[in-house]
C-alpha cells in the first residue's frame, strides 16, 4: 500500500513518529509534523552492516514489501543473505482505555537466514536523544537501568519541565524515552537495543519503546497525567508489562485489526485501504487523562491546523468511528466543552469553539483579540478561563451556528449509541440554550464561519443551515429521551421546508442561497439518513448525489463550486446519501489514488486539491475519524 507518509510510533500527539520515504532507510523519521526524530534500524550478518530503519551510512537492504493495516504495520526487507520482518504496532485497544492511553511502541522481528548453515546475526534499534527536545539542543542524560529483574536503557532532558509550551508542529520538550529488548545500552547521544543471534533458520524476536511525558495535560489550572499511570506505578512498569504480555495484546490488537476489516468489507477493498491508512492517525491526535472529578477527557490535538485542543468541530467529524467502537470517549470528547461553557467567562449563548491550546486546556483561544496579549506581544494562551469579559474574543471569528449544532449532535448520538440520560439531564441547561440560539438564528443565516473556515465567511450557506436544523431535530429527541414536552423536531422540519423553498429548485441546494447556480457537499443531512428522521426527501438525496458524481475529478469531489480542494471526511459523508453504494466506492477510489500519487509526504491530510492530488493543508488530524460515516450508517440501519 502507498501512502505519502508511513507510520512507525502512533500514540499520542507528542508520541507519533513517522517515514516520510516509501523505504524506510532513505530518510531520518519524524514526528508527525516533521521534526526530526531518528530512529535507526541496522542488522548485520558477515561482517556486513545494513540499514533497515532510519538515515546513516550503512549499505541499505532493500524494502521489498510494505503492509498497513489498521492497527500494525509490517515492512519486508530483502538481500542475498537474509530477509527481515518488522511489525510495528502499539496496544491501542478501543475496549480498553487504560491500554489505548499507554505509551509504549513494538517493534516486532523476525529474521529468515538463507544460508545452510547458522549465522551470527545482529540487529540494533537505536533512539536518538533528538526525541528528547524540540529542535534546540538540550542537554541530556542516557543510562540504562533495572525495574526488578527487567532492563531497560532511558533518556530525557537534564532539566524537565513538564507541559511549559503549547502550540502547533512542535515537539514536547520533556519527558523521558525508555527502550528494552536483548541487550540495552546508552551513549552520549541515545539509547539501543541489540539483539545479537545465532541463526539457523528463522529467530523472532522484540524491542520495545516507551514514553513517559510525566505530565500529559493542564486543565483548567490541573495538571493531569495519561490515564495509564491508574495501571500502571511508572512507565517502567508499563514497559514489564507490555514485554511480559506481549502475545495477549497482539492478539487483541490482530482482532481489533480484523474487525474493522470485516466491519468495512461491504465498501470494497479501495474503502478498507483509506480506513487501514487513518486508523492509528486519528488514535495518534488525541491523549486521554482523567480529571480530579473523576471525569474521563479525550484530548484531541487540532494538528497542523491551529493546534488548538479539544476544538468542537473537529470532535464532530471524528464522531463515526468512536459511536461505533468507543462511544464512551465521546462524552469524553463533550465534558470539557461543557465545563468551559458554564463558567463565568463564557457568557455566550452559543458553545464554545474549543477549550485551548494543546496541551494547554485553559479555555478558548480561538477568535481571541489581537489586543489580548502578554507585554512582549505575544498572544497568552494560558488561564484563558480566568478572564472576566468576552471582550477577549472577535465576535466575527466565532463560530456559533456551528459548534451549537455539533454539540447537539454529538450528544444525542452519544446516548443512541449508550443510553445514558445521565449526561443529558447534567448538561441540559446548555443544551436547551443552544437549541434556544439555533431557533433565533433561523435558517437565513447572515455572514460567518463554519468548520470549513479555511474557505472563508460565507453569507446565507445551505449546508450550515441543514446543520442547525439538525441540532435542533437532535435536541427534540434529547427532550423525547427526559420525558420533556418540545416542538422541535416539527419546526426543524418547518425550517427544512421553508429552507428548499428558499433555495427554489427541483434537483440538488445550491451552496449559498444568495448563489443559485452554486453547489456544495451537504454533508451535515448525513444525519437525517444515520438517524432516520426523514426531515428531507429522498429524490433530494439522489439529486444531490448525481450532482457529486458529475462533479467528481481525479482525485475526489470538490468541497463546493467555489475552489477545487476538497476535504475526505465530508466526502465520505455525503457518499451515504448515495442508496445505490456507487459513490462510496468511486470516492473511496479517488482517495487511494491521492495516497499513491500525492507528492505531498505528510500524514493522510484531509484538505488537498482534487485535481493535482497536492496538500493545502492538515495532517494527522483527528477528523479522519469520520472515514467510518459508511460503516455507522449500515450498522444504525
């Protein structure tokens, strides 16, 4: 499988090390966002050294075979003399959160001698101290050391200081960074592990690696670490662990592998390839910690777009994946929100955009004035929940339609999915205020911003209706669910009604209403299908549906009718208005082909253009997650 960047390490937004070389030994790896990290990889058999992993000087053995599955990756290396097996993959199991939050790394091998007669061979995996700080050197120390009878080799900063900067493409300053497996060892500049063999015929064997980021997130003032370290007393820990029962979680994570193949068969294979390739991306965005409340956060990451964490309408999209295997971490994805949005500063009547900037956690800093700066001009992040006015924030940069309409969506799909009217009767003040705002607002909507705010203000835009009217047939049915009398779903309907008039046409909704010969994907009225409210006819499905087909370029269908570029979560989305399955797999076809062809090496972007396959922007975002709108949709049906 072709990919423009390859994943080796996928944990956490700091922990995501990737190649951006189709052979693994042409480049250094990264982190996500391209900052250098080095992993390095060598074997050697004869007297022979070569390099399987990573930049170097080594004669390099040739990459024969690439093969990515959802949850483990597995790279065939090839020469005269041996061939050489990695699988690299990580616990990230959606039935266990404690296991999915816990930071360690496999790299799997398996080494086939081809002479006849026993070899002495040697493999080495090494972590260069650049994985230790960001980009600056910093000074630090590499040692190796014993947890009982287990031994490991470890590296971090001589200074630490956990969670002290936040932004976008940069690299956690702190931590530490543990390896185990055969022999360890550190030097001045890393730590390795050796594996030194006699082979015959075939030895399989394993390192590991871990990273302990001793802090994860500061929310609200609360500094809290991965939900791991409720398992585990220190990475060391989870390092035994994960060594001593090592066969368990492969085969719970082999099962995860097949049950997401099996649960996307029907798509076809160019569908099944797009999930393998966003699985552990969209796992990768987010770090899960619990609050001192007890409540349960899953952090997103908003990479490679504004680094903001928590952001609404980037959970939003994320949705199908988790309503269909981890529902619970939707209410985790929503409590942040709501807590934010009932203290004193937000005093809105919408909901919030998000809570931060990761892994800063202190309020919203999206759309917050230029004039709200620290003496140096630069903009504070920090302590944004203890402000005092709104007047922080540009109110022609908020996006309140939006977020409202998410957030009533996210929460009335999270109870379909679990039941749980708890959470709704706790939060239904706030729900009922934004319903409330959806209403005043109408469908006629005035100039602002959507989650597609990369395209700009837009005045009067169908789709962001179809949202609002969706929120508010949502929030209906959170009424039905308390027993509480509401009319909602009959005016949201009305609106529905009022708003096809508006756009005064027989076939597919123009994008604007101001625009007549305009067009856009309607990928908010997925919700009408997933849910079965039937709000709007099916011949509007269809008509919308031919009218993506015919608009369909190379490499994917244009967002709408102003710009070319595209983004692949709403592909997939407005593909499930499509009874017939047609687009679902010509959709899915264009976006393999971007994934071959593209010459932007980053991780699987969401936003590129649909005629020359390049990035405009995004990488491992969390948003992929909505990849899954085809499978909620069957599995709901």
């Amino acid at each position: 499988m072709n990919l423009p960047s390859y994943p080796i390490v996928t944990v956490d937004p700091f922990f995501s090390i990737w190649s951006r070389s189709e052979k693994l030994n042409e480049s250094d790896t990264c982190l996500w966002c391209g900052i250098r990290k080095p992993l390095r990889g060598t074997v050697s058999v004869d007297g022979v050294t070569y390099r399987f992993l990573g930049a170097g000087n080594e004669e390099k053995i040739p990459q024969v075979k690439t093969e990515i599955l959802p949850y483990i990756s597995e790279y065939t290396f090839e020469n005269d003399k041996l061939r050489l097996i990695m699988k690299t993959w990580s616990p990230l199991l959606l039935d266990d959160f404690h296991l999915l939050s816990t930071p360690v790394a496999y790299f799997d091998f398996e080494v086939q001698n081809k002479a006849d007669e026993e070899k002495n061979i040697s493999l080495s995996v090494e972590a260069s101290e650049e994985l230790c700080y960001d980009r600056k050197v910093k000074e630090t120390v590499c040692f190796t050391s014993n947890y009982s009878s287990f031994r490991y080799a470890k590296m971090g900063r001589t200074k630490q200081n956990p969670i002290y900067i936040s932004g976008d493409g940069v690299s956690a300053d702190w931590g530490y960074y543990l390896i185990s497996g055969g022999e360890v060892s550190a030097s001045r500049h890393g730590i390795r592990s050796t594996h030194n063999l006699k082979v015959n015929k075939v030895q399989r064997f394993s390192t590991l690696m871990a990273y302990d980021d001793i802090y994860s997130i500061e929310y609200f003032g609360e500094k809290l670490k991965g939900l791991w370290t409720e398992r585990f007393s220190s990475i060391e820990d989870a390092l035994r662990y994960c060594s001593e029962n090592r066969a368990e979680l492969l085969k719970r994570v082999k099962a995860q592998n097949e049950l997401i193949l099996k649960d996307s068969k029907e798509f076809g294979e160019d569908y099944q390839k797009i999930l393998s390739a966003a699985a552990r991306q969209v796992l990768a965005g987010h770090k899960l910690v619990r609050n001192g409340k007890g409540e349960l956060l899953y952090m997103s990451k908003e990479c490679h777009s504004n680094g903001c964490i928590n952001t609404v309408d980037v959970s939003y999209p994320a949705l199908p994946m988790y309503l269909l295997y981890a529902p619970e971490l939707v209410k985790a994805m929503c409590t942040g929100i709501f807590t934010f949005a009932n203290m004193p500063l937000w005093k809105a009547d919408f909901a919030p955009h998000d809570i931060g900037r990761y892994p800063w956690a202190d309020g919203q800093v999206y759309a917050l004035s230029p004039t709200h700066h620290l003496p140096n001009h630069r903009i504070s992040y920090r302590r944004i929940y203890k402000k005092k006015s709104m007047n922080i924030f540009m109110p022609q940069f908020q996006m309140p339609v939006e977020e409202c309409g998410n957030m009533l969506v996210m929460a009335y799909s999270y109870y379909r999915m679990t039941g749980d009217k708890a959470f709704l009767k706790d939060n239904f003040e706030l729900l009922s205020k934004w319903a409330d705002f959806l209403k005043k607002k109408g469908i006629d909507l005035d100039n602002q911003l959507c989650t597609d705010d990369f395209a700009g203000h837009s005045k009067r835009n169908v789709n962001l209706a179809i949202k609002s009217i969706m929120g508010r047939a949502c929030y209906s049915k959170i009424c039905e669910a308390l027993d509480i009398s509401d009319e909602s779903f009959f005016e949201a309907k009305q609106d529905a009604e009022r708003l096809i008039a508006l756009c005064d046409t027989d076939g597919y909704l123009p994008f604007a209403l101001s625009k007549k010969d305009s067009w856009s994907l309607k990928y908010n009225m997925v919700w009408d299908i997933v849910f079965g409210f039937g709000i709007f006819d099916e011949k509007l499905y269809e008509a919308e549906s031919m009218k993506y087909r015919d608009e369909l370029n190379e490499y994917g269908v244009p967002l709408d009718s102003r710009k070319d570029f595209t983004k692949t979560d709403w592909m997939l989305w407005v593909a499930c208005l499509d009874k017939t399955g047609e687009n679902v797999a010509s959709f899915s076809k264009a976006i393999v082909k971007f994934l071959k062809e593209s010459q932007s090496k980053v991780c699987f972007s969401d936003w590129y253009d649909t005629k020359t396959a390049k990035q405009c922007g995004f990488d491992h975002r969390t948003v992929q997650a909505g990849l899954w709108m085809p499978v909620l949709n069957a599995k709901l049906k």
